[in-house]
C-alpha cells in the first residue's frame, strides 16, 4: 500500500509560479512510476507529466516545457514545479503512483490561475 499527500497548491496569476509536492510513504520501494495529473471542472483527468524510477520524465505537449517534473528519494517525494501558468492550468492536481498492481492517488490540491 501507497499514500500520497500532496501540497503546493493556491491561487496565481497568469505568468507566475507554483511548486507541488507529493510526498509517498507505505511500499515505496515497489513504486515504478510517479506522476501529476489534473482535472478541471467538467473535464476528464488528464496526464500533466510523469517520471520513472530511473528519471525518466514525460510531459504533453500543453505543459513541455513551461513544467517540470522530478524527485528526491531520499524524502520519496515528487515535485512539480510550474512556471509560465495559464488560466487553463486550473485545475485539481493529483499525486499518482503506480506499482506492478495498483494505481494509487493523492486527495488532490488545488490550482487556481487568474487572468
């Protein structure tokens, strides 16, 4: 079992800056891969970037390169930073991890961007 408690979160305006934190505890020497996702009113969750084990990152095209993703394992905790941010980053931010059976999520922080 993995629990993920995510932090960061708040209120910016366009243009600025945000760092989330995910930090994992439980099993988490059988996590493989960790990640972001977001999911904005009325829309599905989407995938904002993710990082492997060995640091392998990922990113869509709507976050490369204004995002980045990376860890610390020695705190086994993920962050997210964010630069350039758009009223469209809006968003619930969630923590994921994914081991060989499960995902596992975070409860979700809030990202508020205004224009």
């Amino acid at each position: 079992q993995v629990h993920l408690v995510e932090s960061g979160g708040g209120l910016v305006q366009a243009g600025g800056s945000l760092r989330l934190s995910c930090a994992a505890s439980g099993s988490v020497f059988s996590i493989n891969v960790m990640g972001w996702y977001r999911q904005a009113p009325g829309k599905q969750r989407e995938l904002v970037a993710t990082i492997t084990k060995d640091g392998i990152t990922n990113y869509p095209d709507s976050v490369q390169g204004r995002h980045t993703i990376s860890r610390d394992g020695a705190k086994n905790t993920v962050y997210l930073q964010m630069n350039s941010l758009k009223p469209e980053d809006t968003a619930v931010y969630y923590c994921n991890a994914k081991d060989s059976w499960f995902y596992y999520w975070g409860q979700g922080t809030q990202v508020t961007v205004s224009s």
